[in-house]
C-alpha cells in the first residue's frame, strides 16, 4: 500500500515537474497566502574519489569545493500540500593518484526541480516526497593522458525525491532539521564508446551512440542532503552534509564519482508581496 | 499509526539505497606489488590495444612467458625491464612505458634502417642558412625555381595565416618539395590544415575505427575521414613528398593521405607507420602507459602501422658518399623530377 502511494507521489511529481503552476492556479489573488521563498546559499568543503575507467583504472582522490543554491516554495496551486524545490551546485575537485604523480580535475554542474507532495505528520514535522527533474553537465580531466584526456558528463534525469522537516527550537532558538534524498530513475546520458577518441567524435564528427538512456541497470545516482538551519533573526545559518553518487557502467567503461562535503551556508525566508495575507505558508513550519 | 508509517517508509528507502549501492559495478583493482602491476599493464593491453589481430600476437602465450620472471621481491627497476620486454613484443613505436627511471620505446623499425636525412646538410648546402621559417616550416625556393619546404613536426600547430604567407611567397615555383623526413608526428588536425592546401574538392583521405568492447576482435565499423579543401590559397602544381623511416604517426598519415593525391609523388624511404592514435592508462604504481587504441585506415582502407611505401619507381636511399659532400642525393632527385616535368 505505501509502496503503491509512493509511486503515486512519484508520479504526481513528475507531471506536476512539466506544468506551469500558472495553468493549475485559478484562485482569487486576494486570497492567496503569502508564500515565502526559502533560499539558501551554501558554500560546501570536502572530498572526492573518481574512478573512470576510460581514462584510467586507477581511482584518484582529493578535496573538492562546491557552491550552492536552493530555492523551496509552497506552489501556488495547493500550497499547503505541495511545494516547489530548484537546486543549483557547481562543484570542483583536484584530485592525485595513490602514487601521487597524476592528477585529475573535475568539475560538475547540477540543477534540479522537484515538485513534492507533503504531508504533516505533527507539529513542526512534514514529510515530502515527489518527482525531479535534474540536468548534470560535468567532465574529469585527467592531465597524463595523451588522445583520452578527458571525459565529459552530461545527463538528463527525472527521478524521485523525498524530503522530512523538523522545526523545533533549542530554548529560545528556532532550529530546522531537514533531510533530502534524490534518486534518478530514468534519463539519457553521454558516454562515449569503450575506446572511441574524442578525436572520432568531435573532430571527425562520429557521433553515433553516444546518448543512452539510463535506468538503474547502467546508471546510479543517488543525492544525500542533511542540514540544520539555526535561524538567528531573519536569517539562518546552515550547517550540513551532502552526499553525492554518480555511478555509471555503459560500453565496458565504470565511471564512480563519489563527494562527501561538509555544507556552511546562510539561508532564509524572502517575502515576495507585501500584500496582505490571510494566511503564511512556509516551508519551516 | 503515523510512526508504523514512517517506520515502512525508512525501511523502504534504507533497503533501497543498499541495494542501490550493491549495484554499483564491480571494478578489478589489482595490488601496487610486481604481480599486480605486471597484471594491469597486461589487462589494459589486453583490453584496449588495438593491433593484437593484425599483428597475429598471442597475448596469452606472451603473458606466461614473461610472468614467470616476475618474483615477489625483485625491485621496481627489474619489474620494468621485464614489463619493456613484454612492450617490445608489440612492435609499436606508439607504446611506451613511462616510470620515474626510464621510458620504455621500440625503435627497431628506425635503428634498422637507413637515417636518410641530415638536417645541417639540408641547412648549409641547399638552405645556405638562409631560409624562411613559421609555424615550424623552414621554406625557401631553390634555384632551380622548386618551392622547398621542411616541416620538423606535426606538433607545431600550423597557423593558417602563416600557411597563406608560405604558399603565397612559393606561388612562383614550378613545383613544391614538402619534406616531412625525421617528422615524428604530432597532432592530426595539422595533417588536415596542411593537406586541406591541396585538394580542390572533399575528399575520402582514410578512415577511423575504435574498439567497442575488451575482445580482440571488437571494433567498430570503420568510419570515412574527409577533408574539406581550404577556402584561402592552394597549391595547384606538382608536388613531391620525401619521407624516411624516421616519419612515423601523424607524419606516416599526412604521406597516406597525399600519396592518394592526384600531382603528389613520394619519395625517399617507407615511412616509420604508426598508424593507431594512442590512448593512456597507468598501473597501480604510478607508471604510465601509452598504447595503440584506435586505428586509422588509408583511403583503401589498409592499415599502415608498419609504413607507407614510396610511390612506384620512387624508392631511394641517401647515398652517404655523397652526403659527405654536402649532396642530398633523395633531395637532388626530387628537384630533377620536378625541374624535369
């Protein structure tokens, strides 16, 4: 029965992903609540392992930096059951081999919309769980290789994600929990053949069979979002980990991408319309 | 009832991030020992060397016979020699063994033959150390009103202004020596720019294949390579390219491709080959390895790993008696043949 119900979310999400809340809005503006935008802007510390078998069957590892950006919003059209997430990251890494004498950059680029359905379960606790739609472009870089330098990363995603909040305080001081989970489930990705060059494809411009479609029999993504929002005054200082897994096995080549950070950030409720409201609908509380 | 709920929905989900992470596929790490990295620098060959076929090598035999010599505590030095025995197996100038102490390289097919070129006798005798020189192309006009131009590597990028300046100023001649002897190769997209200067339509200069999975026979189709003619100046007059056996990679494909050109003649010595684009990998110890991963046919579609014969009735050595008389002997033929048309 929860399982049947999840797909269901899934599913919602994924639609309600393609449709402009506009279409799906109607109601009178006068009696629209106030819905106040929850930003928050992350700078996030940590480490990276790569291995990608096109390049090399060695795994490297090293520190990686990434700034993010995270935008969540009741929706319009029924926003005390749904709200809306859009999520930036940009990450970079320098990473060395275990002998120390090759070294790999990389660099990612990820934006995702999730619409989710959620639900309160008491007070100041909710759970969400929806649909997303995400964009990754990216590359490793590795700087011994001689014609396989390099590979680049691009996928596109819609899978699902699920959301728990908790706002509670510690003596006088507002505190919000949260966790967040992304899982791809299917999508088209880039990747070249087990030995085409890039000279082949780019150059020469051979570019059959390049895009795949992915599911979780080639590729595996997985997101981990944890983060407490110690609101002090209008703004909350964020601390919090973020996972990330990019795993993918096509054309003979395994490429495993893993980052564990450590996230710092200022986040915040923004009030768009100094109209009057009824009601708030926040995405705290 | 909400926490028998919530207790469900994280059983779910902890369940199928398990399984999510036992998905992930499996790959082979070999140990940073002589056994683990004499296998890996086996496996990458193994699984992406793309000549196993054409050279009739048994990969297998050729493993057993040097595994064997491995032993638990030889040093790294040792390790490699044994590994640059193995490589030679291979026949291939593209392979190369890269550690802290040396670089393993097969040069047979150089070593073996005659060196057929000698740059201070082009420069004093026929040069007068008085040449144009850019984009890393020496060029002057002989006396005989041939165009001359040496080309050291394909690695200098050619410039195609520098190009137009080049063959604007040698427009005068009767014919054009392009002399890619010693070249060692470079990049192919400097194969293109030079050779895009005399075609006058598209034209079907090879092919392009790549392996598509670990077996030795597992290549894709063979793809057409075109070049496009320049839309700046061309050389339209006769043209002689002198290759020796010291041409090899992407100076063995430019002789390919212009020896398939109508007006284009080649001389000297079959080129050094080279024809597989090289790929990169390393072991677990921090040794770098390059290798033949893709190969690149000719316009008939042969391979020319092993070189690429003179023109018919073209086939010349340097006669070094002559040399030391300050005579180019396979330059003085290429300036007759042209004088001569």
């Amino acid at each position: 029965m929860i399982v049947r119900k999840t797909v269901w979310c899934i599913l919602a999400g994924v639609v309600f992903s393609f449709l402009s809340p506009a279409t799906l809005c109607g109601q009178d503006p006068e009696r629209e609540p106030l819905r106040p935008v929850a930003t928050a802007f992350t700078l996030e510390v940590g480490r990276q392992s790569a291995l990608d078998t096109y390049l090399t069957p060695i795994r490297y590892g090293g520190p990686m930096l990434s700034l993010g950006y995270e935008r969540l919003r009741a929706a319009s059209f029924a926003p005390e059951q749904w709200l809306t997430r859009h999520a930036v990251l940009g990450t970079f890494a320098s990473m060395t081999n275990p002998e120390g004498n090759g070294s790999m950059l990389s660099g990612y680029f990820d934006y995702s919309f999730a619409m989710l359905r959620r639900w309160r379960v008491c007070d100041g606790l909710w759970l969400a769980g929806g649909g997303e739609a995400a964009l990754t472009l990216g590359g490793l870089y590795n700087l011994r290789n001689s014609n396989n330098p390099a590979t680049a990363k691009a996928a596109i995603d819609l899978g699902a994600t699920a959301m728990a909040s908790y706002h509670f305080r510690i003596k006088r001081l507002p505190v919000t929990l949260r966790y967040q989970a992304s899982l791809p489930v299917v999508g088209i990705f880039f990747s070249p053949e087990f030995g085409q060059s890039y000279y082949e494809m780019f150059y020469i411009g051979n570019c059959d069979g390049m895009v795949h479609f992915g599911a979780w029999h080639n590729r595996v993504d997985l997101r981990n979002y944890i983060t407490v929002d110690l609101h002090l005054g209008k703004r909350a200082l964020r601390l919090g980990y973020r996972q990330v897994m990019r795993t993918t096995h096509v054309n003979h080549i395994d490429t495993q991408v893993f980052t564990h950070a450590f996230v710092l950030g200022i986040s915040g409720e923004i009030f768009r319309s100094v109209r009057p409201a009824r009601r708030i609908v926040s995405v705290y509380h | 009832m909400v926490v028998q709920k919530l207790s469900k929905i994280a059983i779910l989900f902890t369940l199928l991030s398990t399984l999510l992470f036992q998905s992930c596929h499996k790959v082979e790490v070999f140990t940073d020992d002589p056994y683990g990295n004499f296998d890996a620098l086996w496996s990458i060959l193994d699984e992406h060397y793309c000549f196993f076929e054409y050279k009739e090598l048994d990969w297998e035999e050729i493993r057993g016979k040097y595994r064997k010599k491995l032993t638990a505590n030889m040093t790294s030095e040792e390790l490699f020699d044994v590994c640059d025995a193995m490589l030679m197996e291979l026949k291939d100038g593209h392979v190369n063994l890269t550690a802290a102490h040396n670089t393993s390289r097969y040069w047979e097919w150089l070593y073996g033959s005659p060196e057929n070129y000698q740059e201070r006798l082009i420069d004093e005798y026929y040069l007068d150390f008085d040449y144009r020189y850019t984009s890393g192309i020496k060029y002057k006009i002989l006396p005989q009103n041939v165009g001359y131009m040496y080309y050291e590597s394909f690695s200098s990028t050619i410039g195609e202004g520098n190009l137009d300046q080049i063959l604007a100023y040698l427009a005068t001649s009767t014919g054009l020596i392009i002399d890619v002897r010693s070249n060692g190769g470079g990049s192919l997209s400097n194969v293109e720019t030079l050779v895009s200067r005399f075609i006058n339509e598209e034209t079907l200069v090879g092919y392009i294949s790549h392996k598509t999975g670990p077996g030795h026979r597992e290549f894709s189709e063979p793809y057409p390579i075109k070049y496009t003619p320049s839309p700046r100046i061309r050389y339209q007059k006769p043209v002689v390219v002198l290759a020796n056996r010291g041409t090899f990679s992407a100076a063995n494909n430019f002789v390919s491709v212009m020896k398939a050109l109508p007006r284009v003649v080649v001389m000297g010595d079959y080129t050094g080959g080279g024809s597989g684009l090289p790929f990169s990998s390393e072991l677990p110890n921090g040794w770098s390895i390059r290798f033949s991963a893709s190969p690149i046919y000719d316009a008939e579609g042969q391979h020319t790993e092993f070189g690429v014969a003179p023109t018919d009735g073209f086939k010349i050595d340097m006669d070094l008696e002559q040399a030391s008389k300050g005579v180019d002997t396979i330059l003085e033929r290429a300036i007759a043949y042209i004088a001569g048309l």
